[in-house]
C-alpha cells in the first residue's frame, strides 16, 4: 500500500499521482486513457480496454422443471460468459421460470426470445472486481451481526423480532448472490490468456475465502432464528460471544487482505479462546436439558471454526508472499 498526495490543480479539479509499476504492468503511457469509477468511501480506476464477448451456445435442456433448470442456469453464470444463448427449447413455456432465475443472478438479463431459443446477456459492470464483491460480502455479515444483537436487545417487541429476522434472512439471500458473482468473476480470471500462476493462487485462495463467507453467513441466519427463542439467563454472555465474534470476523478478514501474518496467527490463537467459551456453555445447556440455546450456540461454533479456517488462509498467503520469489 502506497500514500499519495492530492494535488490541487486550478480551481476546482485535485489530482493524484498513479504508480509507475501499476501504469507498466498495464502497458499505460501518458495521454492513454484510464477509466475512473467513484463510489461513497473509494475511487477504483481502471485501465480502459477493449474486452471481446465471450459467447456460449447451448443445445436442448435436460430437464424443464423443478430445481434441475436453476442449478443449470446458475452453473452457466458461474462459468464466467457474457453471453448465454439456449437452442431447441420451448421458448414460450420455459420464459415465466427464466425470468423468475435471472432476477437472482446479479447481472443477469433476458435480451432475445425466439420460439426455440432464449438469449441472456450478463451486465456487470467492469469496476466488479473479486476483492470488491468480497467486501461487499463482508459488510453484509456485518450487518447480519448487528442484528443479532438487535434481536437479543428487542425481545419484548416480538414484531420487530420477526423482522429483523426477515431482514437476516434477505442479506443471506443476497450473499449467495454475491458468493456466484465471486465464482463467475474468478472464472473469468482463469480463462483470460494472459493468466498467471500467481493468478491461480489468487483465485484459489479467494474461492476458498467466498465459500467460507457464504457458510458463515448460513450460520448467522441460523443463528438469528434460534437467537429469538433463547432467553436473556439461558446463556447471559451471548451479547459478548456475539461481539468477539464479530470483531475476530473482521480481523482474520482484514489480516487476508493485507496479507498480515501477525494477525492472522492473533487471530487463529484468540480462536481457540471464544471456541472454549461457547463450549463450556454447550456443556451447561446439555445438562439443563435447553436445546434451543444449544442449538443457536452450535452455529457460533460453526462461525467461529470458519473464522479460524479464514485466518489460515491469510497465513499461507503472507508467508507465500514472504517468500524469495513469489
């Protein structure tokens, strides 16, 4: 990570330098063009290239109904194409179930239909990148952990319970729709030509990071639901276990990203601590006969295990990076 000055040039436009290494590795030269993306809390700039369609034609379905057709249409998403062209199908009868498919799909859309044959192009956006959409993930979670608590602190307001438990349930829902996004983005990683074994490595280690968070927000929405039947004296330290959590959650992200060993193996270590916490409480909920408590405190536990295996991840990744000529 590098620190750069903002310039001020003429009266209302401000300036900042980009890296030597990062206009090389691109092939930039001054008078090039890039393409500057603004958001709330960061600027992404990106080099402005021409990037082909890649197309895929598909011939008949093997089955029309039921769960078979999504999973098709997800596995064709993941694969990484922009543009999915379906033959010999009944068009008609199949267009209500595609339509219903794509809006889960970020991206997605219906752009032709003939009699037999559907065309879907995906629109997302160049500026999508894998660590981009796995922030994304990460503060969706975040999210998720707030509400938690916003369940235990408002168990009087059982509407506003049921809510929240609502609300849980959609940014999960909305999670897995980030998790594809990240699959489909890592395969378009692997499929350029100019791919690179350190890409391989890359692509590896953030698909084992985007399946981990997916799993961790599963357990959250689990978690929620169970959380609403649990009362205050069943387990008194659930406010806490659920901030330690969420605050070594966000460390072994963080220590990923930064490929920072120190906190990575913090991370790791701490782990062990809240994981004998909430199974010290596992034991007295066993004996007390209480199965819902237990039950909420089982997803911590999955939590808190996904938690480590991410901080082992960021461990492999800064001593690679560490490494002679890596």
């Amino acid at each position: 990570m590098e620190t750069r000055k903002i310039q001020l040039i003429g009266s209302s436009s401000y300036m900042i330098s980009l890296p030597k290494k990062w206009i090389l590795s691109h092939n930039l030269k001054q008078g090039d063009e890039v393409t500057v993306y603004a958001y709330e809390g960061m600027v992404v700039v990106l080099p402005k290239e021409y990037k082909r369609l890649v197309r895929i034609v598909m011939k008949g379905i093997h089955e029309e109904k039921g769960d078979f057709l999504r999973r098709y249409i997800y596995a064709i998403y993941m694969l990484g194409f922009d543009e999915i062209v379906l033959e010999d199908i009944d068009a008609a009868s199949l267009l209500d179930s595609f339509t219903e498919i794509v809006h889960e799909l970020i991206g997605m859309e219906i752009i032709d239909v003939a009699d037999d044959r559907i065309v879907f192009r995906i629109l997302v956006t160049p500026e999508l990148d894998v660590i981009t959409v796995l922030r994304r993930i990460v503060q969706m979670i975040n999210s998720m952990f707030e509400d938690a608590l916003a369940i235990l602190n408002g168990k009087e307001d059982v509407e506003g319970v049921e809510k929240v438990i609502r609300n849980v349930s959609l940014t999960e829902e909305n999670i897995d729709r980030f998790y594809w996004l990240v699959v489909r983005l890592e395969n378009r990683i692997i499929r350029e030509k100019s791919f690179k074994w350190n890409e391989l490595r890359f692509v590896l280690g953030s698909r084992m990071l985007a399946k981990i968070l997916e799993d961790i927000s599963d357990h959250i929405s689990r978690f929620s639901r169970y959380l609403a039947e649990v009362r205050p004296d069943d387990v008194p330290e659930m406010p806490v276990l659920i901030k330690s959590i969420s605050e070594l959650f966000n460390k072994s992200f963080n220590s990923y990203i930064e490929s920072d060993l120190i906190a990575s193996n913090e991370v790791a270590r701490d782990v062990e601590a809240v994981q004998n916490r909430i199974i010290g409480e596992l034991d007295s909920l066993d004996r007390a006969g209480k199965v819902k408590p237990a039950l909420a405190l089982h997803h911590l536990l999955g939590i808190i295990w996904n938690i480590k295996s991410i901080a082992e991840i960021a461990i492999n990744r800064a001593v690679r990076e560490m490494a002679t000529g890596q």
